[in-house]
C-alpha cells in the first residue's frame, strides 16, 4: 500500500464528512429535497401504469421521509391512497351494483 492509497481510503466510507470534492458530491446525491421525492414517486407511478404498492417505492427514499410525502400528496389530491394499501394517481370509481351484460 502507498501513501495514495492512504489518502484516498477516506472517501470510500460511510461517513463522507471529510469536506473533499469527492465525498460532498455523495452527500448532495443522498440528500434529496421533498419536490425530488414526489417526482420521483409519480415518475414510478407512471411507470408501472397508475397504481402500485409501497415495495415500489422502497428505493426512492427512506421510511421516514416517503411516509411524510406521500402524505403531502394524499392532502393535496395529487395521489389517492385505496384501502388495500395501492397507491393510485386517480380515484377508483364505483363499478355501480355489479357487472351486467
């Protein structure tokens, strides 16, 4: 090991707090604002054809802060939340008293 490998051994931890070019890169990619959330949620709604579930959303962003936007989304209508836990971007109607031919 030589004295390059020494240096550069800090940028490849968890912590990423050491200040270099490297390591502030990694924390702008893994602090995402709620407007990056909420596109990124309706982005893979849309991907998967207007509903989908929570393990969908897993990747986007942490427990926490997911629950908290798309609660935002719920208030301001932009999504709907079904009782079986689907998320879908409109509200389902009623098919009425059931189907007839």
């Amino acid at each position: 090991m030589d004295w390059k490998d020494i240096l550069k051994r800090h940028c490849s931890g968890e912590k990423m707090s050491c200040g270099c070019a490297e390591c502030s890169e990694r924390t702008k990619k893994a602090v995402k604002t709620d407007k990056q959330i909420e596109k990124e949620i309706l982005a893979e709604i849309v991907k998967e054809g207007g509903a989908l579930g929570m393990k969908n959303l897993k990747s986007i962003a942490d427990r926490k802060n997911l629950i908290r936007v798309l609660n935002a989304l719920v208030r301001r209508g932009t999504i709907f939340h079904h009782k079986e836990g689907d998320i879908y971007t409109h509200k389902p109607r009623s098919r009425g008293r059931g189907f007839t031919a």
